[in-house]
C-alpha cells in the first residue's frame, strides 16, 4: 500500500532552470495496475519539471507497471513579440527556434524583417492568446494593454519594452540593451558592427540641397525626428525648422520651395484614398521637383535596421 500511494502521489513537479515541458504526463498507478495519465499544466500554462522522477519510476517498477514520460523540452527561451515594432528586434536578434510567435503585423510589407517571419505563429496581444504560448520573454513596443502586462507579471513573465528612437546615434545602445535582456548578447554586438558599417557607407547625396519629407496625409517631419535624422545623415538641409511632425496646408506646401521632395508611403494605395497628397496642383509640383521615396519599412518602426535602408538609398540618383 506504501508503494501504490508513493506511485499515487510521489510525483511532484517544480519550477527549474527554465526548462519547459511542452507535454507532460505523470504516470499514476493504481492497485489494479492500470495507468492513468494526468495532465500537468497549470492554469497558467506554466511548464514544470520532475525532480522525484527516478523516484517516482523506481517505484513504478516496483509494482511491476511498465509506466512511460512523454515529454519535449523546449529551448531555453519561449519568445513572443506584441506588435510590428517588437517584431523586429525579436527577428532581429532571436533564433527561429526561440520564437514562440510574433505579432499579425510581422509578415506585412512595412516590417524590415518580413521575410524572416514567413511560416511563423502569429499572435494578437490578448491575455488567452499570449498565456497560451506560455512565453518566457514577451517583447513589446506599444502593443498590449495594462490588463495583459499585469497578467504577464502576475506569471512571472519577463516583459521588455522596446523605446522609440529619434535619431540613429542612439540606435545602438537600445540594440544592445534589448539585445542583453533577450540574452542574445553576441547578436546585437554583430548587428552594431554591420549598423557602423552601413553608417560609414552612407553617402552624401542630398550635397547641401534642402527637402521637405512630405506624406498623403500632408505631414512632414522636423530636425528633431528620426525622419530628419535621417535626411540630414544623407546631406539634405530641411526646408523647414519646425518641430516634431506637423501638418502642411496645401496652401502652405505650395508657398515652400525645396529642392527636393522625401515622399514617404505614396505607394501604399490605402494611404492614397482621401489625402491632401491626391491634390492635382500638389502631385504636379512634386512630379516637376526632383524627388525620391523613403522605404515605408525605414518609417514604421525606429531601430538599427533603418541604416541598412539609408545606406542603400544612399545610393540611389534623386531625379
């Protein structure tokens, strides 16, 4: 009787070394000898691993019951990412094999890292939808409410939030402070050496020219902006000294006189439905001043990745 209730109830399961059980079966034996299985993930999805299992096994086999532990453990890391920005340091800077899923917006046309998300879990920032991964490290930059983070903590899931960036000069320190909390150290220090690279490699073809970055829906960005940053990395003097990112009239786009035109997303159909940027007398000015487009995955979310894009475009004849 010794035996069956050690068999019954010998097996128990604790928290280590963050090693998770993907499947696991505690295997119970009773009198009779049958087995019955018992699923053993908690109401928080939360992994467990045996420490009595030699225990447990020896007395199993004491019964003489052929008993079995059907388990996978996964890597040492189970990463999901919130949104699109998040996206891409996870991508950026995660083995495949870590990633538990990354956002609806990872495989969109703006994310710098698309392709790298292809055949990937995808997952919307709900409290069910991301405990059911049962994520070890959840990477956000806007994505989910306080309800979830509250949630996240409460399991003891590791939360980093990613910060937006408005100039490139501060783009490796949150690399490499993201890249340490993902415990991908050796990444993020090969990524600042190919982003000093693309930075060195940037050539000056704006040659002293001014330029006002200019959107469908009207807006145009100032020197305090990663847009401007960027422009004035490339050699362009902004046309205008305004801060942070502002609406232009028409009236007062057509009172402005830059040398060239950034257009940002004139060739994202949606954006082109109903904007000031469709105005006849506008698209003339912009067609007959030299001009040129911005990567919409350069624009949608702040990151080292961005002087990868500027180098290229760096590159490339404004017309």
């Amino acid at each position: 009787m010794e035996r069956a209730r050690q068999a019954e109830n010998g097996a128990l399961f604790l928290f280590a070394s963050r090693v998770r059980l993907r499947t696991a079966f505690i295997i119970r034996a009773s009198l009779s000898g049958k087995l019955e299985a018992i699923d053993t993930f908690t109401g928080g999805n939360w992994a467990l691993t045996v420490i009595r299992l030699r225990k447990v096994l020896s007395s199993i086999a004491g019964l003489g019951v052929a008993a079995a532990v059907f388990a996978t453990p996964a890597s040492a890391h189970r990463v999901v990412s919130l949104d699109g920005c998040a996206d891409q340091y996870v991508l950026g800077l995660v083995p495949r094999s870590d990633i538990a899923a990354v956002s609806t917006r990872a495989r969109l046309p703006d994310s710098y890292y698309r392709d790298r998300a292809e055949g990937m879990k995808q997952v919307r920032p709900t409290i069910e939808s991301v405990l059911a991964l049962s994520p070890d490290i959840v990477v956000r930059t806007w994505g989910g409410d306080a309800r979830l983070m509250q949630m996240l903590e409460k399991h003891g899931v590791k939360v980093i939030t990613v910060n937006d960036i408005n100039n490139l000069d501060k783009a490796k320190s949150e690399l490499l402070r993201v890249g340490h909390a993902l415990d991908s150290d050796a990444v993020a220090a090969a990524e600042v050496t190919r982003f000093d690279t693309a930075m060195n490699d940037i050539r000056p073809i704006g040659i002293g020219r001014s330029v006002l970055y200019y959107t469908p829906s009207g807006f145009s960005a100032g020197p305090d902006t990663l847009v401007g940053d960027m422009l004035t990395r490339l050699d362009f003097r902004l046309e205008t000294q305004d801060k942070g990112f502002f609406f232009l009239s028409p009236e007062i786009l057509l009172s402005l006189k830059p040398d060239v035109f950034a257009l940002a997303f004139y060739d994202d159909r949606f954006a082109m439905r109903r904007v000031p940027g469709r105005n006849p007398v506008i698209r003339k000015l912009i067609t007959t001043t030299p001009h040129f487009t911005l990567p919409a995955r350069a624009l949608a979310c702040s990151g080292w990745f961005i002087a990868y894009d500027l180098r290229a475009l760096s590159r490339t004849t404004v017309k």
